[in-house]
C-alpha cells in the first residue's frame, strides 16, 4: 500500500521581507563606535593583567597569565588608599552642597517667581562660555585664608552653570497646579520645595549630581594649584606621584586607572537611566 503525500503547488514562494539597509548601516556604525570607545578601556584591562616582564615581550598580545596582584600593589603602594579617600570626601560633599544649592536657585528662576528669571537663565548660558578667572580666584583664595585647604577646594566646586540650565529646563515641565494646590493646603516655600519638587525632579538631579560628581572626580588642575599638601591630594592629582614613583611599572599603573576609574563607571551605570530622562524631558516639553 502506498501513500502520497500532497506537496504545495511549485508557484507558491515565501516573500522575502527586504532588507533594511539603513538599520544595517545603524547597527555597523553603532558597533564601530562601541569598538573605539571600548577599545582603550579594554587595552586597559589587558595590560593590568599582565606581569612585567610579558608586557614587555609584547605589549598588545592578550594577557595570559592574569596578574590580579597588580590591583593589590597599586592599592597599597604610594598612599593611594588616602588620595582616593580625600577624593569621595571632596565630591560627595560638593555635589551634595552644590545640588541642594542648585534646586533652590533653579525652581524660582523656572517658575518666574523673581524679576528677570529670563535675565538670569541667560547669565547663566553665557557663564557656559567664559573662561575660568583662574588669576581672580587664585588671590580671592589667597585672601580668604583657603589657600591648600580642603574647605576651600571644596567651595570651587559649588558653582556650575550647566547645572542650573538642565534644572530649570526639566522644572519647567513640572505642572504649576501642584504650586496652587499647596498654597491652598498652607504649605510653606520651603516645605514645598523639599517635599514636592525634589522628589519630582530626581531625574535631573541625578543627571545634575552625575555629570557634576565626575568634574570633580576628573578635575587636575584646580588640586595642582590649590593644593600642596600630599594629605590632601585626590587621586588625580596622587596619580601624578604615583606614575613618579612607579613610571616603569606600566601593569601596576594600568591596574591603578582602572581602580580610579571604576567608582564613577558604576554610578554612571546605576543611574543612566536618570540620566536620559533628565536630559530630554525638559528638551521635548519644555
């Protein structure tokens, strides 16, 4: 007994979507870009892994042998443990007095309650392109008694325009009923700002707090100028001895850029999400 089996008609074909080449063309130019941004930071990682004497041999070749003990000589070597202490001490507390500052600043000027917030805002954009008064500022600090002073070098850090313009372009999204409703329910300025406007403006402020925290983190020249004292030098500016002291070393050094690095790599990672959010709302509504 035999059994045909009904096979579809030869003139029936699958179509064939077309091809998108622009998402491909997307996709290839994303994935350049990714290789060359990710390219020095894994040239980075490579090199901390290896021992001297194989980073010599040849310097590009994929590490082989996995020398965690570069991480540990670097933390332990040239008080590094210190210049990364008087680092975190020195952003948490700008950012922390320079965002509080910031909303309270941003959300009058956002919702015209002083005269000439327009004014203002526009003194603030102009801010963005002035050079640094480093000569003014440098005797101002003389003068106050701030000079190699951890205080002082903090208080160079409680102004930045950029921060404002991004506050005040996301606070103006924030609906002014809320600012009626609480006038209504006897609700103070100051009570509403930190009960009401903070909680809503998380994504600036993280986006605020971020970009200003990784200035600070970054920042070379200020600590070069304004500090002396090796207790207070933060770890940019330790980086200098420290590649004085171990300039040959270049594992050692290697694993001590990535150690710098990775506190603001996890922030940022932890709250890009904030980031995005905080940096185009007040772009689309504002």
């Amino acid at each position: 007994m035999t059994t045909t089996i009904a096979s579809k008609p030869a003139t029936e074909k699958r179509v064939r979507k077309p091809i998108d080449w622009g998402r491909v063309v997307t996709y290839a130019l994303l994935i350049v870009f990714a290789i060359i941004y990710l390219g020095p930071l894994l040239m980075l990682l490579n090199t901390s892994l290896k021992t001297l004497p194989e980073f010599m041999k040849n310097a590009t070749s994929p590490a082989t042998s996995f020398h965690l003990k570069n991480f540990a000589d670097a933390w332990n070597k040239a008080n590094f443990p210190r210049y990364m202490t008087n680092t975190l001490l020195y952003t948490i507390s700008a950012t922390i007095i320079y965002v509080i500052a910031a909303v309270f600043v941003a959300f009058p000027i956002a919702r015209n309650y002083v005269k000439g917030a327009k004014f203002l805002l526009t003194l603030f954009v102009i801010a963005l392109f002035l050079p640094v008064a480093l000569i003014p500022q440098f005797q101002l600090m003389l003068s106050l008694g701030l000079y190699n002073n951890p205080l002082g070098y903090v208080m160079l850090f409680l102004v930045n325009p950029i921060g404002i313009i991004i506050l005040v372009a996301y606070m103006k999204t924030l609906p002014k009923d809320l600012d009626e409703a609480a006038v209504m329910d006897g609700c103070g300025y100051l009570r509403y700002v930190i009960k009401v406007v903070f909680p809503l403006s998380v994504p600036a402020i993280a986006t605020v707090a971020v970009l200003h925290a990784i200035g600070i983190w970054n920042e070379l020249i200020l600590p070069t100028i304004y500090l002396t004292n090796k207790d207070y030098y933060p770890i940019t500016r330790g980086m200098i001895v420290f590649q004085g002291v171990y300039g040959s070393n270049w594992p050692t050094l290697a694993a001590a850029v990535l150690i710098m690095t990775l506190p603001m790599l996890l922030i940022f990672l932890l709250l890009q999400r904030y980031i995005v959010s905080g940096l185009t709302s007040g772009a689309v509504k504002g």
